[in-house]
C-alpha cells in the first residue's frame, strides 16, 4: 500500500484540545501573558461594543480594578445614573413640554406638524363643525345611520334631525297607529347614546 497516495493527503485529523483553544481564542491580551484569551471585558466609556481578551485568571483581576465611571466628576455620574433610568430619552413632566416634537426630536413651532394621512384624525376633513376633532366611534357612527346621518353631522344637525324623527314617527302623529314604535324607540335609544357620549 503506497502511503503517499493523493487520498491521504485529503484525510483530516482531529486536531488535539491544546490546539483547538488556540485556534478559537486568541492570546490573552495581559502583558507577558500567552494563555489563551477565552473571557471578554469591556474597553470602558465610550468604547463600547469593544472588549479586551483575557484569561480566567487575568479576566479576575481585571473586573476587580474595572470602574466606568473612572474620571467623571460625581455630579456627571449622578447625571448618568438618572437618565439611564429612562434609557437616555427625553423626559418631562405630565402637562409640561407638551407641544409637537419634530423627526430631529426638536420642538416644532405652532401650526408646523404636518399629518398628510390623517393618521391622528384631526384632518380639515374629519372636522365637524360645533365638535371635537376626534374620529367618529363605530358605535356613535351606527347610532348616527340610525338618525339617517354619516360622520359629518354636527350636533345641531343631529339635534334637528332627531327632533323631525320623533314628530314624525310618534303616534300622535299618525292618528295613534303604533306601526312606527320601533323605529321611535331605536331614534330615541341612538340619540341618548350620541348624548351619553358627548357627540351632541
């Protein structure tokens, strides 16, 4: 058997432990120190994502001395304590700031923010004369159908729709034939809901 065959050459040895670690790892980064860096630690403040690589023994002493807040004065320190606490976003007081940010996280000027979807629902379109501008619910716009009205009805359409419906539909009015009395109680039943949620 001819041990210099092109099908030896291709055959892989396992490769022992010694030599797999190093392999992996690299060097321990502990000056003088040739064992293999097997253990991460952070570089420090502003580096971070950077990590040294030390052995278990150098990663130890290390961690002892390590401090991240080495050479900041203590009313820094207490300043990054506090707005780590809400992840360093901008913060304020319930009431306070309130006014629109802009995409820079800027306070935009008055009349500025723009919301071309309409997505907020305070649209020229969506705006009801005599009401809020806040969208129309789905239950407010059944009661609204129910009157014979869409979601563009102000309160003092709704009022005087409502009032021709009940002088209409009311028995008296039909010489006291109660044909209509479902559909009085259902007129009566959508306006009390749209008054219950302050619609009209």
């Amino acid at each position: 058997m001819k041990l210099d065959s092109k099908y030896f050459d291709k055959i892989r040895v396992k490769p022992g432990e010694e030599r797999t670690v190093r392999d992996k790892h690299p060097n321990c980064e502990w000056p003088g120190c040739t064992r293999p860096g097997r253990h991460k630690a952070p570089k420090g403040r502003n580096q971070e994502g950077q990590f040294h690589a030390f052995c278990l023994e150098h990663v130890q002493q290390y961690n002892k001395t390590y401090n991240y807040f080495d050479g900041m004065k203590d009313d820094a320190v207490r300043d990054y304590q506090k707005e780590a606490q809400t992840g360093h976003r901008p913060t304020w007081k319930l009431g306070q700031n309130s006014s629109t940010m802009n995409s820079a996280g800027r306070r935009a000027k008055p009349g500025s923010f723009r919301d071309p979807f309409n997505l907020l629902g305070e649209g020229e379109e969506s705006k009801r004369a005599g009401t809020s501008a806040r969208p129309v619910r789905n239950a407010e716009l059944k009661a609204l159908h129910t009157l014979g009205l869409d979601e563009k009805a102000t309160k003092e359409k709704v009022r005087a729709q409502y009032k021709t419906l009940v002088k209409r539909l009311h028995p008296d009015a039909n010489n006291g034939s109660r044909a209509n009395e479902d559909t009085l109680k259902a007129v009566i039943q959508a306006y009390d809901y749209l008054r219950s949620t302050g619609f009209c």
